[in-house]
C-alpha cells in the first residue's frame, strides 16, 4: 500500500497538481529503464537482479532485424531507454541522425571493464567510442542440419556459403527446408564477399551481380525471417538458414534439450563471415537516461555479462568474464572462435544512403521473386 492510501482524495489530487511529475526530483521519476533488444539475447534473471539491487524497474521489447529498429529509431519519440544496433550499419547511421546520446563514463565506472582492443574495432562506427558500448558480438554464417542435408546430397559443400548461393545446391537441399534471414543489411554484405567483392559495395555493377545470385536460389527459399529461424532449426522444420552465430547456437542446444533427433551446427563459411557488434547505446530522447546508464554500468559487471553469455552463447567484450562463463563455452569455437576462424571474419563500414536505398529496392525484389 503506497502512501497516498492514507491521504484524503482531496489532498492527494492537490499534491499532484502543486508538484508535476517535472518537479520531481530525478531519483524518484528513474525508477524504470525502457529496453529494446534482439530476440533471445539475455539472461531474464539479469532483469529481476538489476531492479533488485538498484530499485529500477524493467521493460522489455524485443526486435527481430536491424529493419525494424531504424524503423523504431528514425520515427523518433520512441520511448526507449535502452537500444541494442549493431555496430554497422545501424549504430553509426543513428549516431550520424543525432539519434543517440553521449554516454557519460563518469556514470559507468564499470566502463574500465570492456576490452580496449574490441572497442577499437568499433571506432569507425562511433569515434572516440562516445555513444556506446560493447554487448556481445557474433559473426552471419550457415545452420545446418547435416544429417538432413547429407541424406540429400552426401557431397554438399556444407563449409562453403555455395550450399546455399548456388542454385544448384540450394536446389538439391530445398527439400528439407531452407530459411533466409529477412535483412538486407545482414545478407548483401555475405553475398559480396561470396563473389569475391567488396562486402561494402553498392555500385549498379555489384547489386546487379547479388541480385542476380539471389534470384536464382528465391525458389529454393521456404521462409523469410529472422527470430523465427532459430525454433524452425530447433524443431528440423528447416535444414539450413543463414542466421547468426548465436543464434544458430542456441537451436543447437534446444534440439538436444528436447531430445528430438535433430542436430544443428553453425557454419562460418571458408569464403568469410561478417562479424558484427551489438551496441549498449541511449537513445538522444531516452525519457529516463540516468536509469539508462545505471544499466550499462550494471550489465558491464563481469558476473553479470557471463551470464548472459551463458544463456545466449554469444561472446561479449569483458575479458574478465573468461573465468566465469561455462568451461563448455570457452572450448565451442562459436562462442569464441579460434584464430583460425577469425582470420575467416570480415567487417562493413559506414554505408551512404543512397546505398541503403539500392539496397533496399533489391531486398524487395528478391522478396517478391521478381
């Protein structure tokens, strides 16, 4: 029973009208943190925890594709305290629009936790690394179902992005269920490099030659989506996707705890993965910043963020967290990939509009099959 039980009506309308919620002093208006973030991609119990030690409530909505959190972002008034955009191209085209504000280190003491070297990968999205801060990261590869796609062609390259880039073997595998994240943003970039392009290309030349890949495996695709590929893995109602490392992790993990037959593994292709990192950052009209940095600063505990790389297997940038993350995790090269695999990994700069612009309309062409 709050206090204003034991108050006459009258008296507790007049207080509200003499003090407005402005008026209210910050530590009583921050007792909530809005957060926006990808599907799948934390610990809940870090939410419970966090308002248990700090007071300030949670809530949380999830997003599927880079799509719909510009869209979010760029509508503006979005509400949001807490945005998770990947490093490129959404993180630095919201920093570019004025859309994210300055973190104050000075509120985030647990700044001095995050890997330098990994925050210098980031700085040509963000210099000075002024407006976020590492989540996790992972790299844009293949899940498959190996059994499936070997019963169907014994020599499928299942090491090479032609499993599904080319027609002729995305033809022989279709059968058993093929899923195509629905991002452009994700997908161009692999399909570049996969032709022996620039992954950051945009000319009428390079999207002619992606559409032209991606059109002739469309009928091949049974399912667009993003979140949704993971259970579709899970459950063998899809064979191959192209998804994210982690996420193809956790299918894995899934289809063992339920005990159905079906085997998942990640695949980070031997013609390069593009690795990406999910940024902590504040949107510039975030109604409870202070309750935003509050959060950062909590999930940037090492404890804290080896949980949640324990529940979504997918690294993070705090070394510390080494010693705390499920011994099972260190030794899975899709958690943290050996030097071998990274030298696989590649990474995609700022992009100018009208190269998102050309990008989309061919998104939406491949989409429609025509």
């Amino acid at each position: 029973m709050g206090p204003t039980a034991l108050m006459p009506r009258w008296l507790t309308i007049f207080l509200i009208m003499a003090f407005p919620v402005s008026a209210l002093p910050a530590w009583a208006q921050d007792r909530v943190v809005n957060i926006y973030n990808w599907t799948d991609y934390i610990d809940p119990s870090v939410l419970s925890e966090f308002t248990a030690q700090t007071g300030i409530k949670t809530r949380y909505d999830v997003f599927d594709s880079l799509e719909t959190l510009e869209a979010k972002m760029f509508a503006g008034h979005s509400g949001y305290d807490i945005v998770v955009p990947s490093n490129e191209p959404s993180f630095s085209r919201l920093i570019r629009a004025g859309a994210l504000t300055t973190i104050d280190r000075a509120k985030v003491p647990n700044w001095k936790n995050l890997d330098p070297a990994l925050m210098r990968r980031v700085g040509s999205s963000d210099p000075g690394n002024r407006h976020g801060a590492i989540y996790l990261w992972g790299s844009i590869g293949l899940g498959i179902n190996p059994d499936r796609i070997h019963a169907l062609a014994p020599d499928a390259p299942v090491d090479s992005w032609s499993l599904l880039l080319d027609p002729a073997w995305a033809k022989r595998v279709a059968p058993c269920g093929i899923i195509m994240m629905d991002s452009a943003i994700d997908v161009i970039p692999s399909v570049l490099r996969y032709l022996g392009r620039n992954p950051d290309g945009s000319s009428p030349d390079d999207l002619a030659a992606v559409l032209k890949v991606l059109m002739a495996i469309r009928p091949y695709i049974r399912e667009f989506a993003s979140g949704g590929a993971l259970e579709a893995l899970a459950t063998g109602q899809a064979c191959l996707a192209l998804d994210y490392s982690g996420d193809v992790d956790q299918a894995g993990v899934r289809a063992k705890q339920a005990g159905n037959g079906v085997d998942v593994e990640y695949v980070a292709p031997k013609e390069g993965s593009e690795i990406g990192f999910d940024m902590l950052a504040i949107p510039a009209d975030a109604p409870h910043p202070d309750a935003a940095l509050a959060f950062i600063n909590f999930v940037l505990r090492p404890d804290i963020m080896a949980r949640i790389t324990d529940a979504t297997r997918y690294p993070n940038a705090i070394p510390a967290t080494r010693a705390l993350v499920r011994p099972a995790l260190l030794d899975d090269p899709n958690v943290f990939p050996t030097d071998a695999i990274q030298k696989r990994f590649f990474t995609i700069g700022p992009s100018a509009p009208a190269a998102d612009r050309a990008r989309s309309r061919l998104w939406a062409r491949f989409k429609a099959g025509s």
